[in-house]
C-alpha cells in the first residue's frame, strides 16, 4: 500500500509541476506536455477532490508505514497546494476578464448581447 501511495503521490505531483511549467519545445515532448498540462489545469477542483480522497484512503489503509509513506503524504500535500493555487489564478481570471470587456465594449456590453448568447 505504501508504494501505491508514493507512485501516485508522484505521479499527481508530476502531473502538476508539468501544467506550471510545461515542457520546452526542444524536448520533443511538448504536445504531450501540453495535453497533460491542459487537463490538469482544466480539472484541478476535481484533482483536488480525488487527491484528497485518496490520501484519506491510503492513510486510512496503512500507507503511512515508512519514510515512504510520509515522504508519499508531503509529496501529496505539495500536489493539493498547488492544484490550489492554480483554482485561485483561475479565479481572478472572472474578474480581470469582466474588466476588460467593460472597458472595451462599455458598462451596459450586456444589455447589447442577444438573449440566446447571454451567460
């Protein structure tokens, strides 16, 4: 159980690392690098949820036994708290977006927007 929890702690860790700082071109694994880093990114609330699900149940199984374990938990921890930080970028993207079309189309841009294309 605990060597699970490590692979899986690495590979979420991974996973996100790779969506904050994708893959340069000369590697020849950017498409694949973009990919997993669009998805990421994309499903990071949900990443959340299943993260935290799964280190519940792999402390709940016994996956703590050995450093493994524990260096299994941080790295998980690691893994939430940047899916986190990445929800939180997102969500200042709302506002920043509603400014510029304020700006650029004006107060009432809504007003001017045909019912069957409203938010």
């Amino acid at each position: 159980m605990t060597s699970a929890f490590f692979i899986e702690s690495i590979v979420g860790l991974a996973l996100t690392v790779n969506a904050l700082f994708p893959l340069p071109w000369w590697t020849g694994l950017q498409l694949p690098s973009f990919f997993l880093s669009w998805l990421t990114m994309e499903l990071a609330p949900q990443s959340m949820v299943i993260g935290a699900v799964l280190i519940g149940a792999f402390v709940g199984f016994g996956g703590l036994k050995g450093t493994e374990g524990w260096v299994a938990l941080g790295l998980s921890l690691v893994t939430l708290a940047l899916l986190g930080s990445m929800v939180v970028q997102a969500q200042r993207v709302r506002g920043i977006t509603e400014r510029a079309l304020r700006e650029s189309l004006g107060p009432d841009y809504l007003k001017k927007i045909g019912p069957s294309r409203k938010p």
